[in-house]
C-alpha cells in the first residue's frame, strides 16, 4: 500500500455504507460514538487492510472487512459527538477512529482532517489522541499544526514485532512516522505508543533498545501489554499462531518480570546522560505530561502507578488530585444508574451497577479513579491480568 500523491483535502470522500450492508455488521458499531478509557471515542469510518493479528477488530467481529466504509458524513458524525450526554466542550478526551480503522490510511485521513478541522473550528480545546501505526508525511503535519485549538496528540503505535503472521506492517513505517511527526511538532504532541508487548516475541534486549533510541524522537513513552480476549485468542489459534499465554483476560497482560526489564532498561542507562525519554504506565499520564498538565483520570491515587513519573509531573497530579465530596459523586453516579452504596477511598470511587464507559466519565468527570466494586484492581496491578503476576494481598 502507498500513499497517493493527491493532496488529502482533494480525494473524494469514502462511500457511506447502505442499509442493507450496516444490518450485517456487529450492532456496537453502528453507533460512531462510544465511552471509552482515554475519553469518547468517534468511529464511523470501519474497515482496515492492516492485518494486524492482536488488533481489538477482533472483539466487534469485523476483522474481515479490509476495505474502510462511512457510516455516515464526518460532519453528522461530530454533531452526534458534540451533542452526546457525557461530552463535555474543553474538558472531554476524545478519540478518533480508534477502534474500527486507522485513522491515516490513505482513504481513511482525508475524514480525520475533517473530523480535526470541525472540531478546531467549533473552538474546541479538548484534548483529541489519534493513534496511527501508518505513514505521516511532511504534508501531514502540517495540517496537524494548522489545528491551533484543540489539544492534539499523535500516538504512534511501535511494536517491534517482526513475525508477519502477527503483524504484517513493518514497525520501520510507525518509526519513520514518530521522527517526522516529532520533527515538525508545533501545535501537536507526539508520544510513542509501545504496544503490545509480549514475552518472547517483542521483548528481547534488542526490542527493549530500539524502543528506548526511539524514546528520543517523541515527547513521551507509554508502554503496555496484549489485549489477549477469548477472541483474539480464537484468531490465534484458528491461524496457528503462537499462543502467548495459557489463559484470557478482560484485562491487558503485562507480566511483572516485562515491566522489570522496560524500567530497568529507561531508567538504568549505560552512560550517564540518560538521553531516554520520560516513560509512563497509562496513556492518559503520557497525554497530560506533554501538555504540562494533571493527568485527566487521577491516576495519581494509585500512587504505584507514579513511581516513574518525572518529579515535576508529580507535583503537578498531587496538587491536582482532591478527594470529590460525597454527596456530589453519589448523586451523580445514581442519575447515570448506580446501585449500592458508594464509596470514595483514598485511591479510588467505587461504585456497582455502572459499566466501564460510565465509570471512565465519572473519573475523568471528578479527576479521581472510579472502579467497580466486583471488579477490583489489585495492587501494582492496576488495570492489568493477574497472568504473569504473584498473588498479593490488598486490592486498589
């Protein structure tokens, strides 16, 4: 696949899909915007050619629709966003084609332009994060500064995974995409987004050193595991893969001795001018620092979470971070359907009865980590599978 020549602003819009074709396709993607972890996300662009084996495509069962289809026009798309009960102007994290294409496809980033320039347009300051693992060229770059509201992230998704049955597109494009986009950076951010890593396959000395050079030609580093669910693992095993560990989970695998050797790799440098960039757990923590700002999900009550954090940011979360009042949460979570009483620790709300996306607003809503009772996170584990782990007490 290469990149057309044609200026962005002059290819022809992707055709929307019909009736007949949207009634074949899971129900969870007919609705282009959803609450997710990092903000609302807005998707009504579906279908990628990238093949990538762990891609979360899997989970909404439309992996096998290379080519990228329109639900609908961008500009009804933003309306929906815009007017979308838990949106909030200048506050909201939003996401854009995250979960169902990428958004700098050839086809796919004349929509994301308008998606931005819509939402530049409106006087929108939210932070917006497009995750891309495609070519970003100089022409692109400059119509991502040209965005001068919005608070704008460019994550660039790098794996290293060099086994084609998994990850056809070579990590040298995603590479070459950060230096370019860090080159030109002026009203935009750009972070490598280091992902997934898996024991075995990605990890390596070498793996664990072309990240770190890499490090240097971003504004910051966040790193994670495998999103390994019931249906990736299905894929894997259906395309005789490599299956990474003996069991699923509704959480990302991490393993401890993984995240040993990424810290001890950053922060244990061989000379002493530790040219490596600042490296973060959580992708808000990494879109947050490079703004100077608090981290937008109070990650800083899990104070674990904080222990790599540059000293400055720090100071930043703690004098942001304040418990919520009681009454005001608890009012606010039974309006969106909490059942049960709720409670506010000194790491996090807790609530029942309140799904994920709900969960996510509440935190982003009050800066402080909000969890579900039945599901807690256990210490040094936050938002991670218990695979690779050992037992501890205590839960957060």
């Amino acid at each position: 696949m290469t990149t057309s020549a044609i200026p962005p602003a002059t290819r022809r819009p992707l055709p929307i899909l019909s009736a007949e074709q949207s009634a074949s396709m899971n129900p969870e993607l007919l609705d282009p915007v959803a609450y997710r972890k990092s903000g609302i996300s807005l998707n009504h662009i579906v279908g990628c050619p990238l093949d990538c084996g762990y891609c979360v495509r899997h989970l909404f069962q439309n992996f096998d629709m290379k080519v990228p289809r329109a639900l609908m026009s961008d500009a009804e798309a933003v309306q929906r966003l815009v007017d979308h009960p838990l949106f909030r102007p200048h506050t909201t994290p939003i996401q854009v084609f995250n979960r169902a294409t990428d958004p700098m496809l050839p086809t796919v980033k004349p929509h994301t332009f308008r998606v931005l320039q819509l939402l530049n347009d409106r006087g929108l300051t939210n932070h917006v994060l497009i995750i891309t693992r495609w070519r970003v060229d100089a022409e692109d770059c400059a119509v991502l500064n040209s965005f001068t509201n919005l608070r704008l992230t460019i994550l660039v998704t790098h794996s290293g995974i060099d086994d084609p049955r998994i990850e056809p597109v070579d990590s040298n494009i995603a590479a070459t995409s950060l230096r370019t986009l860090y080159e030109r950076a002026e009203n935009y951010r750009t972070l490598l987004y280091w992902r997934p890593i898996v024991p075995g396959l990605n990890d390596s000395d070498a793996h664990l050193a072309r990240a770190r050079e890499l490090s240097r030609h971003a504004h910051a580093t966040v790193f994670t595991g495998l999103f390994f669910k019931d249906e990736i693992a299905a894929y894997y095993e259906g395309h005789g893969l490599p299956i990474p560990y003996d069991d699923t989970a509704r959480r990302k695998v991490m393993p401890e001795i993984g995240e040993h050797r990424i810290l001890a790799a950053f922060h244990e440098p061989s000379n002493s001018e530790a040219p490596w960039g600042p490296l973060f757990r959580k992708t808000s923590c990494g879109v947050a620092y490079v703004y100077g700002e608090a981290d937008y999900n109070g990650h800083y009550g899990i104070r674990e979470l904080c222990d790599i954090c540059p000293l400055g940011q720090l100071q930043l979360c703690k004098d942001a971070w304040v418990k919520p009042d009681l009454t005001v949460v608890t009012a606010r979570a039974q309006e969106l359907g909490a059942t049960g009483p709720v409670e506010i620790g000194e790491r996090a709300i807790i609530v029942e009865g309140l799904d994920g996306p709900t969960r996510n607003y509440l935190q982003q809503l009050f800066g402080y980590q909000c969890h579900d009772r039945h599901s807690p996170h256990l210490y040094r584990q936050h938002g991670r599978a218990p695979i690779g782990w050992p037992a501890e007490n205590g839960t957060a």
